[in-house]
C-alpha cells in the first residue's frame, strides 16, 4: 500500500497547494480533516471542517497551517 499512500499524501499536498494559492487557509489541517475513499484511491481524497479557516493575502496563517499538519505527520 506504499505507492497508494505516497500518492495520497501528494494528492493532499495538491489540495493544500491550491487552497493557499487561492488565499484560503484551513486552519486545523490535520489528517482527522481529511476524508479517503473506500477502497483507499489517490484521486477520492475529500479535505473537511473549514471552522477555523478564512480567507487572506497573509503568508503567517498558510505556515501554520502546514506547521499543523507536520506536526500531525
């Protein structure tokens, strides 16, 4: 399952790329926050709970939210 999980995290990774160049920050993003299909496939990846999220021009909040999510890694 290696090869299904390395191309979920980059799956993810593209998500979280997009979120942020769209100025959008999550601010919990954690794997809790994230949602796989069943069977587990790359493409099926859902991101959720956007409670603590928002919108901003701000590099500070889109380092916390990759901060989280190492940490959470």
């Amino acid at each position: 399952h290696a090869p299904v999980r390395a191309a979920r995290m980059t799956a993810f990774g593209g998500i979280v790329a997009r979120l942020h160049a769209a100025g959008l920050v999550h601010g919990d993003l954690t794997l809790r926050n994230l949602l796989v299909s069943d069977p587990p496939r790359a493409d099926s990846l859902i991101l959720v709970d956007f409670g603590l999220g928002g919108f901003t021009q701000e590099s500070e909040p889109r380092g916390v939210d990759l901060h989280i999510l190492e940490e959470a890694l």
